[in-house]
C-alpha cells in the first residue's frame, strides 16, 4: 500500500472519528436542551436573579437557556451530518411547512425589528426554538432519542410530585409572578414549570399523550401510574380549561378502547392488570381527595372565576378602540398596555389570536397564523398519526390565553413531548429520515 494510501486511510478515519464526536456532542447538548425546558422556567430565572422578563439586565439574559442549548445541539449535529446538501435538499422536499412558517417567522422578526419597536427577542424562544427542535430531535440515534423520551417522563413526574407538595405544605419552590407583582394569594402551585397555566397545559398535553400511547418506553403499569400522578396533579395547578379537555379526552379515548373491546380487539394482559389497578385507585383517591377538601378552591374557580371570562369579553373592546391603520399594521406596544389597563386586563390578553392581531396588526399576523398552522401539520408527520389529538388541544388551550403572543418556551415543550414520547417506529428502530 502506498503511503498516500495510508494518509487517505487516516484521514477518512480521523474524519469519522470527528463525526462520532460531534453526534456525541449533539446527543448530550439535546439531553441539556431538553432537562434545561422542564427544569429551569422562567420563574425559576427570576428567583435567580437573571433578568429574563423585567426591565434592564444584558440582552444575553432576555433567552432562556433551553434556546442557546438548542441551537448548540443542532451546531453539532449538522456537523456531525455527512451531507448537509441531501438534509437542505430533504427540508425543502419533505417539509415546505416548516420552511413557510420559517418565512413567516423572519417576517415577523424583520417587522418587530425595524417597525414595531418590541424586543428582538421576544419572538426566540416561543417561536425559533421549536424549530431547532423540529430539525434535530429526530434525527438523532435510537437511543438518544429513547434517553430523551424516559428523561421526559421522569421530569414530567417530578413536576406533579413537587406540584402536589406545594398545595400541601403550604410552600413554592418560585414565587408566582406575573406582570412584575408576586401573586401570594393564589393557592396554585408552580412546580417546575413556572407559571400554573402551563403547568396544567403541558400535564394534560402529557396525559393526552401517555393515553395515546406516548408511553411505549415504559412499562404498562409504570404508564398508568404516571397517568394517575398527572391527573391528580391537574386540580393543583387549576387549569380549568385545560382540565376540561383533558377529561373529555380521557372519555372519548377511554370509550374508543372500550368500544374496541366489545369487538373482539386483543390487548396485552398487563394493560389490563394495570388499568384494573389504576382505575378504583383513581377513582378512590378522586373521592378522597374531595371529601378532605383538596379539590375544593380547584372546583371553586368555576364558580368564581376571579373575571378571567369577563377579561375574554373585554378584549374585544380593546380590539375595536384601535383604530383600523393600526389594526393592520399593528399598534403601538405602550397604546396596547395602556387599553389593556383601562380595559382591567393588565394581566394579558388572553387569546393568542387577539393579542398578536392588537401587537403585530392583521397585515403581518395572518400570514403568521397560515405558517403556524403549517408548522404544526409538520410536526403531526414527523411524529405518529394519533399525534392529532394534542397538537389539537395544545391550540385550544393556548386560545384562551396570551400564550404564543408572548415570550414563552411552553411551544417548546409541547414540540419536545410530541416529537420524542410520539415518534413513528421508522425513527424508533433507529433509521433518520435523513
């Protein structure tokens, strides 16, 4: 053998050698991207002192760990890849909705940036970080994403752990914050995932996904366990809406099964050891809990629901005392707050849709609104066809607050539980689709 030969020979190896080192790097960076989304919320940053949501502080903290983390894990993973052209060229074949929302979101950022006056980053971590997430999660080996997928789980069950504990003992692992002020007379807890609302957004879209078979890396009864934890832990973090949908999933899924049952459908004895434990469980510990009076101030906000309804109605006044240039261009952010003010909803529009018409006008965000859906879409066939279901309740829920209109990582989450707890078998054995 000649001694270019040789140095041919060392050289691809060395290369390769890079290669497994990058992918290496692109599955530890994803695992902290993921462990960084679920465990250090936004009010977890302002118990630290790190400026992420109020005035001053450098712009570097204004992005939550979670999107730097992201975007390191895919620096690494396309350096990892062995032809970058083949994944451009599969982005552009396979998946034209992502690329239209990723037009959208540039849009959107070039209006915020040169006409708008809102915060450059406002748009980073709710909107480009699922996108990271969407191109990397995946792709990565089998086992990566299996690690990710268990990891899920396991935060996912501490957040209801630590939820529960905080109703009980009286105690926050973060101050509720919102709009500046700490909220001490709301009894609901704020776990892991910062503020309540998303807490019980992501619990239910987590249930939804466990009942639609977002478990499969676990054992039957471990599933239903956590099934169990999750629903307790809904009443804790008082999403009623979320709540509602999340019980009427559970009896539409429940009855399919059922009706799948009665004709003649085969299922695993210890699916129904574990169902036939984990139902009278939950129906006796539901029962316990009412009579103790745990459940009482959760059922209290149906009764009393503090004028989060009569905030919905008032926003619309809001919206017709803009006046129309501004409504299709968008209106001055401070015009906005001080509506929101006079109208008493100074705690945020609570629709999505409304308050991105009111911050960003109609010219810019429907285009926006045709790329999200898009996204979505893409997002439902990169994981199983069940995935439908969330991606369907995650929209409801995030309709019936500011939610997307503002700076969160909550479409992150979402992305990350669907992508990783539903992924199709094709990406299970093992085999990227590029």
């Amino acid at each position: 053998m000649r001694a270019d030969d040789l140095s041919d020979t060392g050289w691809v190896r060395g290369r390769a050698a890079r290669r497994g080192d990058s992918m290496a790097a692109a599955s530890l960076l994803a695992w902290a991207t993921v462990a960084a989304l679920f465990l250090v919320s936004n009010l977890m940053l302002a118990m630290l002192g790190v400026a992420y949501e109020t005035s001053g502080g450098a712009q570097w903290q204004k992005i939550a760990p979670a999107t730097y983390l992201a975007f390191a894990a895919l620096a690494a993973f396309l350096a990892a890849h062995r032809n970058l052209s083949a994944l451009a060229g599969e982005m552009v074949r396979r998946h034209k909705g992502f690329l239209l929302f990723a037009v959208t979101w540039a849009m959107l950022f070039a209006y915020v940036a040169f006409g708008h006056g809102a915060a450059l980053t406002s748009t980073f971590d709710t909107f480009l970080l699922p996108m990271a997430l969407f191109v990397l999660l995946p792709r990565l080996p089998q086992r990566t994403q299996r690690v990710l997928a268990l990891s899920l789980h396991g935060f996912m069950a501490l957040n209801a752990l630590i939820g529960l504990a905080e109703f009980a003992l009286g105690w926050r692992l973060t101050p509720l914050v919102a709009e500046g002020l700490e909220l001490t007379s709301d009894y609901r807890s704020s776990a892991l995932l910062g503020h309540p609302l998303n807490n019980a957004a992501m619990t239910a879209a987590y249930g939804i996904i466990l009942m639609l078979g977002g478990g499969r890396d676990l054992r039957p009864g471990t599933r239903g366990a956590l099934l169990l934890l999750q629903t307790l832990a809904l009443a804790v973090f008082g999403g009623r809406f979320a709540a509602v949908l999340f019980l009427a999933a559970a009896a539409g899924i429940g009855g399919w099964n059922a009706l799948g049952l009665l004709r003649g459908r085969r299922f695993p004895i210890s699916a129904a050891a574990a169902a036939a434990f984990v139902v009278p469980v939950l129906v006796i510990g539901a029962a316990a809990l009412v009579a103790d009076g745990f459940l009482d101030k959760f059922i209290g906000r149906f009764v009393s629901d503090a004028g989060s309804a009569e905030a919905r109605v008032r926003m619309f006044d809001l919206i017709a005392r803009i006046p129309l240039h501004d409504l299709l261009v968008g209106a001055d952010p401070d015009v906005v707050a001080t509506l929101q003010r006079t109208e008493g909803i100074a705690f945020g529009i609570e629709s999505f849709w409304i308050a991105f018409i009111a911050y960003y006008g109609i010219l810019i965000s429907v285009p926006f609104f045709i790329g999200l859906m898009a996204f979505l879409r893409e997002i439902w066939r990169a994981a199983s066809p069940a995935a439908i279901w969330p991606i369907l309740f995650f929209l409801a829920v995030c309709s019936t607050s500011t939610s997307l209109a503002s700076k969160t990582t909550a479409f992150g989450q979402f992305a990350a539980l669907v992508l990783l707890l539903m992924r199709p078998a094709l990406f299970a054995r093992g085999r990227p689709p590029c």
